[in-house]
C-alpha cells in the first residue's frame, strides 16, 4: 500500500517538475505578473486622484494605507527563477 502512495507521489511531482519547466508556463506567468503590475500601477494613479480631492480625515486615513500597499506591491521583486 505505502509502495502505491509513493509511486502515485512521484508521478504527481513528475507532472507539477514537467508542468514547471515549460516556456509557455513562465511565459503566462510573466504576462499575468505585467498586467497585475500594471493594475497595481493604475490603482496608485487612482488614489492618488482621491486622496487630492478628499477632505474627510477617515477616508483620507484609509486612501492613505492603500496607497502604501500598493507601492509597497510595486516594490516588491518576484522570486528569481
């Protein structure tokens, strides 16, 4: 029993290995990190608008944390391959 479990391990971590070196594989994963980049880029845009045109002190508080999220995103560098 245990020599089925191991070997139907070792195929799923065969297929996750084969799945991970493919190009196509680093290719969606470099498109999708460009575009979350580019949202998180635009969101900084948009608060930014905000937080120019907002008097309230709560809504300025929280426009304020978001903003340090979203830079702190865009500072971020995904791990080397």
């Amino acid at each position: 029993m245990m020599a089925a479990v191991q070997t139907g391990d070792d195929a799923v971590s065969a297929k996750i290995d084969d799945f991970l070196s493919r190009d196509d594989y680093h290719e969606k994963a470099d498109t999708l990190a460009a575009e979350l980049q580019s949202q998180v880029k635009q969101n900084v845009i948009d608060i930014e608008k905000k937080l120019a045109n907002e008097t309230d002190e709560e809504q300025l508080a929280k426009l304020g944390n978001q903003l340090k999220l979203a830079q702190s995103l865009l500072k971020h560098k995904p791990d080397e391959r």
